[in-house]
C-alpha cells in the first residue's frame, strides 16, 4: 500500500478559468500542484499545514480539510518509525472529520476514510487487519451509495484484496476484477471541477498489469 500511495498519479490543475483574483482557488491550485513532486514527509507536511491554513479561513470548503488529511495520510506511509503512524492518522483523523461537518454526503470524503482504515491496518495488521477492513469496507459501501461511478472505491477494495492472503480470500486473482471495474470506471470518470479529487488512475493500471500476469 506504501508503494501504491507514493505512486498515485494525483492532480494536474488550475487554469485561469477562476481568474487570478480568487484567492481560494489560485491558493488551493498552487498548493495542488506540489503533490506531483511531494516525497518527504517534510512535503508532505508542509501540504497538509498550507490546506488546513486555507481550512481555517474557508470555512464552508470541504476540499482544503480533504486535502490535508490526504497529505497526512501519506505521511504515515512515508513514516518508517511504527510507533509515530497513529499519531499522524490521529490527525488526518481531525481533517476528514472536518470536512464531513461540511459535506458529509461526498464520496470523495467516504472513500478517504477508508484509506485512513487502511492505514491503520499497517500498524500491526495481526491484530488490526480484521477490525480495519471492516471498518474500511463500510466507508466503501457508503461511498458507492452516494456515487458509485467513482472509480477510487474498487481500485482501493482491489487493493485491500490484493494485500489480503489468499487463503482469506485475497491475493492477485480475487483483486483482478476490481481493478478492471476501477479501470472502466476511471475511463469514464471526470472530476467535478478542477479542483476536485482526480487520483489513482494510473496507480491502478499498474497494478492491474501486475495482477493480468
């Protein structure tokens, strides 16, 4: 999962369709253009402060708490030291649960706390895999509810399978066809706005290449 976070093919954004004026937007794009060349946890951190920084003064956004809350969650997986994870998911934590006090019917949202599960299975997964998945698999469930179009749910379920032994129903083969039904569905997606979430698409041809094989 480490390796796929670090390679997810993020965002290519901002034109001057808002115009240079709209401090929201020029901030918020500006900020999303670091993700492609983020690779510490000191960027990673640096991003997560600047989105919870313009958090604080747009209070109805709900994208710059997502943000930051993605930008720590990649922190965690950067993070080498077991014992320090929590504490950046702990964070992560608060910024997700800000932006569902703003829009909590996104599945963008949803589907962000799954991954945070997710990360949290890291940790020990012996002792955390079994009440993080479930709790990962709900998030999913109700993202599809609210748009099942978006092509981040299977590619992260596809993911969960793959790391899953086989023996429990994972491995390569059992995550194959969710990663076809992300690939279709990344195929088809388009974001909302420039602004809007608009990750994993070629993380998930990656793996699908791994799993055909």
């Amino acid at each position: 999962m480490k390796k796929a976070v670090l390679l997810f093919s993020v965002f290519i954004l901002l034109t001057n369709v808002y115009g240079q004026s709209d401090a929201y937007y020029k901030n918020m794009g500006q900020n999303l253009q670091k993700f492609g060349t983020a690779q510490t946890i000191e960027d990673w951190q640096t991003l997560a402060n600047q989105f919870d920084r313009i958090a604080n003064v747009e209070k109805t956004e709900w994208l710059p708490s997502y943000y930051a809350a993605q930008s720590t969650i990649f922190m965690s997986f950067q993070e080498q030291d077991k014992s320090k994870v929590d504490a950046y998911l702990d964070q992560a934590q608060k910024f997700l649960d800000r932006a569902m006090e703003i829009k909590q019917d996104e599945s963008e949202i949803h589907v962000l706390q799954g991954l945070l599960y997710q990360a949290r299975i890291g940790v020990d997964p012996m002792a955390r895999g079994q009440k993080y998945s479930m709790m990962a698999s709900s998030c999913f469930e109700k993202a599809k509810e609210l748009n099942a179009e978006n092509p981040r749910i299977y590619y992260l379920e596809g993911m969960s399978v793959m790391n899953t032994p086989e023996m429990f129903g994972g491995g390569k083969k059992n995550a194959l066809p969710l990663l076809q039904l992300a690939n279709e569905k990344f195929e088809k997606f388009a974001p909302s706005t420039q602004l809007s979430p608009n990750w994993g698409k070629e993380n998930n041809l990656e793996q699908l290449s791994i799993c055909s094989k």
